[in-house]
C-alpha cells in the first residue's frame, strides 16, 4: 500500500492491474503508470509473449500474470490485491473467442465485478462509437459492455477514445503500408466520416490521472483531439507525410460492404462488414461532453496535434531518397 494518498486513493507505487496492456494502447498506459511511480501489474492471456513490457519500469515494477478475461477466476485472482485496475481489452475484428460480445461485454463484466468485490477502483476504455442502437456490432458491444460495468461498479471512469494515434498504431500505419503496396486507396462512403483522432500518449495521461483520483468518479469521458478531419483529409495528411500521391477513390457503401462480405472471411482480412457499418457514423466528441467537461480539456489535458506526431513516425514508409512532399 502506498504512502503517499488522494483522499483515500493510494498513489505513487500502489499496484495497478492493467487488463490489456501488451496492445498498442496497453503499453504507453503501462509506461505512463510506471513513470508515475505505481507498481503494475499486466494481466494477459500469453505474459511470455509480453516481457518486452518490463523494460518500461524498474526490474521490480512490472509484473507479467496469466489472465483470460473469458474466465472470470483468472479475472479474480489478477485482480486481488489491487489498488486500481485498467481495462484496455478490446478488438476491432472479431476472430475466433476473441468475440465482441466474448471481450467487450462479458470480459468488461468480469473485471468490473472482480474490481469491485476487490474494493478497488476502476477505469474502463471504451469507445466513442459505443451506442446501443450503432448500425455495427463492435458499437453495440462497447455500449453493452460499459452498462455491464457501471452496474457492476457505479463508480467507474470510462473512458470513450476517438480513433487513436501514435507509433505502432493500427490507423495511420496500416493505411501508409496499404500506399507503398498500391496506386490507389479507398474511400468508403467517399470519405466524409469524421474522426477526432487522439494521441495514445494523451489517452494514457488520462488514465495515469484517472487512477490518481483526478477524474470524477461515476462519469464518461469522451477523447479527441484538437481537429476533427474526415476519413479523406486523413488520408490526404498521411500521402502528404509519407511523400506518395496516389488516387484515392469513393467507393459507395453499398459496394464495400459486397466486398467486405466476400472477403472478411479470409485471415487478415482489410476490412469486415462490421467496419464498413462503423464508418457510417461519425466518431468526434460530443457537444454535451464538452459543455460539461468530460473531455482530455477537463482533465487538464491539453491534446496534442496530429502534426507534432505524425513525422515522427512515418517517415519510414517514405521512399529511400524521397524526401519532398507531394500535393495529394
């Protein structure tokens, strides 16, 4: 137990359990935790394939222990002895158990009601398209899961993240690996979705902070950036880093979600129906979360801009020699 407290919240080198923390989001939030001071603790299905983690704290810092969120007494046994506990799972494709309804529900149900039987708090992340009533499963889910969770435990934070940004992300690098293998890249329903994309480092901050006591406890947070572009702009912004014009071309909704049917099925596929029915809905914070303060703003966190990042991590799908950037 730490010495050092907010209220009755432990801090500084009190142990965190972070469900999910070998993902992309997992590790900036187990290295934000670290450099705070707190012990934690990574829960994963496959804690051999996750030692890279441990380098982020003191040899005493970070410890690697078996959990599958499927199992509610692995969930327990992760859990006991905790002062906090972070929920990072989540998939965007179904594959196998690793099912929506498997992660984002039953599993952010376990880990809730673990949590609280442990008397610790809780933040839960989940995601700006969570709705009930969301043409896509993925939506659904989130939107399931976090009811699940605020019945569990009232006094949750959850967290809903825009699309989020930052090296070893699966947005922007996936796209810029999709322009160096072809001339042309697609734009569903032409492009107009709109994200408020959101450095994981800022995401991270808000959890580390969260976990210090400074988000209000029993309250949804939405995360976004400082701009709100559209799937277009986007891309345009990523050619325009990675130094590549190529075409980039509408392709109806109708037509991708023919296309995801035919092929989803097949492993690593680009896109699923699901994901195109994502698209159909914009993922920017709302004007009630701003309004009221349940923004990164909020918590006095001041977002970081897509420029600061973005060089410094995909200059290496530019062409060896290609240095000048090209109008899109």
């Amino acid at each position: 137990m730490s010495d050092l407290t907010v209220g009755d919240r432990p801090m500084g080198n009190g142990l965190v359990t972070v469900f999910g923390g070998s993902g992309f989001m997992g590790r900036h939030v187990v290295r934000a935790l670290a450099k705070r001071g707190y012990r934690v603790r990574v829960a994963v299905r496959r804690p051999e394939l996750a030692t890279y983690l441990q380098p982020l704290g003191t040899v005493a810092q970070i410890q690697l222990v078996q959990a599958n969120v499927r199992y509610p007494d692995s969930v327990a046994r992760a859990v006991e002895g905790s002062d906090a506990v972070v929920n990072l799972v989540g998939v965007l494709a179904e594959g196998g158990r690793q099912g929506f309804d498997a992660l984002h529900v039953f599993g952010a149900k376990a880990i809730a009601e673990a949590t609280a039987a442990a008397g610790a708090p809780l933040v839960h992340i989940s995601a700006l398209g969570a709705d009930a009533d969301s043409p896509s499963g993925y939506g659904r889910s989130k939107a399931e899961g976090e009811a699940a969770v605020k019945a569990a435990a009232p006094s949750a934070v959850i967290f809903r993240p825009s699309v989020a940004f930052g090296p070893e992300d699966t947005f922007f690098n996936r796209f810029a690996g999709m322009a160096q293998m072809s001339p042309v890249l697609p734009l569903i329903g032409g492009g107009e979705t709109k994200f408020q994309p959101v450095f994981v480092g800022d995401i991270a901050l808000a959890i580390q902070l969260a976990v210090d006591g400074k988000a209000k406890a029993g309250t949804t947070y939405e995360l976004g950036g400082p701009e709100v572009r559209s799937f277009r702009e986007l891309m345009e912004l990523m050619l325009h880093e990675i130094c590549a014009k190529r075409v980039l071309l509408s392709l109806p909704f109708g037509l991708a979600d023919l296309m995801a049917r035919l092929t989803q099925w097949i492993p690593g596929a680009p896109l699923t129906r699901d994901q195109v029915a994502m698209l159909r809905t914009d993922n920017v914070v709302s004007e009630a979360a701003v309004t009221e303060g349940r923004t990164l703003a909020g918590l006095g966190v001041t977002p970081t801009a897509l420029a600061v990042v973005l060089p410094t991590y995909l200059w290496r799908f530019r062409k060896a020699g290609q240095f000048t950037r090209v109008e899109t």
